[in-house]
C-alpha cells in the first residue's frame, strides 16, 4: 500500500508538460509528443549517469559547462 500510496503522489506532483509552445508570432515550437520522445531517448540511453550541462542531468558525472 505505501508504494502504491507514492507512486500515486510521484505522478500527481509531475509538473506539467504544455501541450505545445508557441513563439511570439505563433510558430509552434515544440509540442509534448515531441518532449515525450525527448524524454524516452534520455532514458533509453542512460544518459542520466553521463554528466550535466547547466546543472540539469545527474551529478554523478562531469560538468561539461565547467570545462
């Protein structure tokens, strides 16, 4: 139950991902299949272990922005 209980709470605390992103003039940019795709591709290759850019990825491997 208590696993349960925090799967449920990890998913409801997710921030959301916008069905699109527009620029000023109303190209669309990007949409949330896209970031979906993104997201798989980043898991798919364990590219979470392999460094951070920007201080976004994992910490266990270099800062490429320190280099």
């Amino acid at each position: 139950f208590v696993i349960g209980f925090l799967a449920f709470r990890v998913y409801e605390g997710a921030p959301p991902i916008a069905d699109r992103v527009v620029s000023e003039v109303g190209d669309v940019l990007f949409a949330a299949d896209e970031v979906h795709a993104g997201q798989a591709v980043f898991l798919e290759r364990g590219l979470m272990q392999y460094g951070t850019i920007l201080g976004h990825g994992a910490y266990l491997g270099e800062d490429f922005t320190a280099d």
